[in-house]
C-alpha cells in the first residue's frame, strides 16, 4: 500500500482514542436530558457543568458561565458577529463592525451578511508579513464602533495576530472584542485575561476532538442576542438540547491540548523548520507566505512560483501526500487565497500550498515530502 502522510492538520486533526473514550458512554448508556430534573438528566447535567469547567479553565474564563456551547467554530463566529451587532442596534448603541481581511468565510461572510442587513462593516487589510496591524484597525474605529473582530491565528498562512495591543487599542473607547481562536487553540496560549478580549471562539475537531462542537466564551457582563431561539439551554443564549458527546469531547480535548502544549509545540517547531530549511535549500524560488517567526508552531505556507497549486497538490496526492491550497472551505473552488491576495500577493495565490503537521508526523514524513515536493516541482515547472 502506498504510503500516506497527512499534512492538513489545519484542515481537521484525528479524533484522540482518549477524547472517544470520554465521550462514549454519551452515545451509548448516558442518554438522558440534561434538562430533565430526575437521575438520568442530572447524571448528564453534571458531565455538562464540568465540561464547561474545563473549557473555562483552558481559556482563563473567570467563571464557566460565559462558556456558550455551539454546533461548530462556525456557529460560535456566527453568534458572536450577530449577536453582539444586532443587540447593539435594538439597544441604539450603534451598528458598525470591523474585521480584519483575512478572517475565516464564517466571519467575512458573516459580515457581508450583516452589511446586506444595513450594519456598516469595515476591513482592515494586513501588510504583506500578514499581520494585521494595531494601529489601522483604530484608523477604522468611529463614535458607532460596536464591535472588532481579528483572528488569533490565520488559518492558511499561521500568522499570529497581536490581539491583545488591538483590544488595548479598543478599550478606552467602549468597543467590544471578538477573537476567533480556532486555530490557535491548542498551538499556543490562549487567555481570555491576557488577549483582554470579550468574546472568543473555538472549534473541537482541529483540537483532536469531534467535528461539529464548538464553543463561544461571552465575558461577563456582554450584551448578546441570542441567534437560535428556543428552549432555554446555554443560559438562554443557545436553545437546542446540547450535543452533550460532542461537548465531553470538546472538554477532554482541549484539556488534554492545554496538558501536553509545551512538549508537542516544541517538537512541532522543529519538524515545521526542517522542512522549511530544507525546501528552501533543495528547492529554488520558494518563498514562505505570512510572518516568519510570529506564526503558529505547525503550519507553513509556501509559494512555489511558476508552478500552479492545484495541479501540485493533486500530484501531491497522487504520492500519497495530503496538503492543501489554504482553507478547507476554499478547497475544491477556484477562488484565490483572500488571505494571499488582502497580504498584496494575489500573483502567489495559485501557486501556494499550506503544510501543515500534528503530533503524529515525524521526520521521517518530513524528509518523504520534501523528496516528493522537490520532484514535483522540478517537473511541474518544466511544463
Ligand atoms: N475559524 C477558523 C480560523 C477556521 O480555520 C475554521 C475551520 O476551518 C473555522 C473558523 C470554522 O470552524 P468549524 O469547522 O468548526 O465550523
């Protein structure tokens, strides 16, 4: 059989055994509501509480009750981009948002749903390093600001985002911050206190755990309209009965990240940079897009001029290599990169692939790519 390396981590990870463990006797004997007041019900309450616990503690929340469980990274965006703007209009306290270009579909088409609806959105570009700086997302705040939304960590190119000087740029001034942290969480430190953020969203499944949960943290105190009305679960800001499996496994998961972040991050590091270091010394032309040092320990964007990214990435397959050409989302369209094209680099955009490595790839999958890439390349570019 052909061998097979996966490096789309960033794409989706592999359910750990010991996330599934924790969330089977949820599918299995523990099937009761957790609404319900007698034995089954409570026995399952409590498995909720203390997953909220858990996800709070990961994060740094103060208080488990600002954990709002979803049915996905993308709902958690959805709830706090709508919520957070359309309570602001009822409540007259103004209707204009700002985002950063380069946010995940689940935010910019948010927000281009919400500009059909009449809000005011603007987009802060990043510079060509992918950094979306401090100082222009306050040349794009105004008197009506209600809320800003940058991602911690940029899903195709890695690039960390300085979150924590853009939420000190916003507090004197009223405005709420938004950070989606799906990808960072779990690659590196993720604090409520220390980002100063309001709200922030994650997502089970790039975490090690199961596809379909997420969660939305709501600081205390956060004006929020509930988007899924209904029962009153999730503190009456999310009806629907909770996916409690999903949510034990999103508990366990990113528990279990928070544990082991150090030593896998390390290593992580070290593999990302050999194959850097390596396709830069075999392969001629390549250029790494996005910052070079502030990005998340596991991902490595590349452009590869000259050569269409498609056509390497299904040769890539063809030798049993999983990449990607940015986000999962995107795959299979024909659109370029946004993140690419906002950086000034629309020309890189079709020929850029993302690597991206977990905690099962070794050096050895390593040098496999790199001997396969370097191969590719060299044919692919010969036309
Ligand atoms: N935000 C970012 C940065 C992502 O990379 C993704 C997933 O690709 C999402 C949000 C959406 O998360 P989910 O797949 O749980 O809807």
């Amino acid at each position: 059989m052909m061998r097979r390396v996966y490096m789309d981590h960033a794409a989706t990870t592999p359910l750990d055994p010991a996330v599934l463990d924790a969330m089977l006797p949820f599918l299995k004997s523990e099937f009761g509501n957790p609404s319900a007041l007698y034995a089954e019900g409570r026995r399952v309450r409590s498995a909720l509480d203390e997953a909220r616990d858990q996800v709070a503690r990961a994060i740094g929340a103060k208080d488990p009750g600002e954990i709002i469980f979803t049915a996905s990274g993308t709902e958690a965006n959805n709830l706090a981009l709508r919520g957070v703007l359309t309570e602001a209009r009822r409540s007259g306290a103004g209707d204009h948002l700002v985002v950063s270009g380069i946010e995940h579909q689940s935010v910019l088409e948010t927000a281009k749903a919400l500009a059909d609806e009449g809000f005011r959105v603007t987009y802060v570009p990043p510079g060509p390093d992918g950094i979306v700086a401090p100082q222009r997302v306050l040349q794009s705040v105004t008197s009506g600001t209600v809320l800003v939304s940058v991602m911690l960590a940029n899903n195709e190119t890695g690039t960390l985002q300085p979150v924590a000087a853009i939420a000190d740029a916003c507090k004197g001034r009223g405005i709420l911050v938004h950070t989606d942290a799906v990808q960072a969480a779990g690659q590196v430190p993720v604090d409520v206190e220390a980002l100063r953020v309001d709200l922030l969203s994650l997502s089970a499944h790039k975490l090690y755990g199961p596809k379909g949960t997420g969660a939305l943290y709501v600081r205390k105190g956060t004006s929020l309209r509930p988007q899924m009305t209904g029962g009153g679960q999730e503190l009456e800001r999310r009806a629907g009965t909770e996916n409690v499996a999903g949510i034990v496994g999103l508990a366990k998961a990113i528990d279990l990240a928070v544990q082991t972040m150090e030593e896998r991050t390390k290593r992580l590091r070290v593999l990302s940079d050999m194959f850097l270091s390596e396709v830069m010394r075999r392969i001629p032309d390549v250029t790494l897009n996005g910052h070079a040092t502030e990005r998340l320990p596991g991902v490595v964007n590349l452009a590869f001029p000259g050569v269409d990214g498609e056509s390497l990435l299904l040769n890539l397959d063809m030798h049993g290599v999983a990449a990607s050409t940015g986000s999962a989302c995107a795959a299979g369209s024909v659109e370029p990169s946004h993140v690419l094209t906002a950086m000034g680099f629309a020309d890189r955009a079709r020929s850029s692939l993302r690597f991206s490595f977990g905690r099962d790839t070794t050096a050895d999958d390593v040098e496999y790519v790199v001997d396969v890439l370097e191969r590719l390349v060299k044919r692919l570019r010969k036309g």
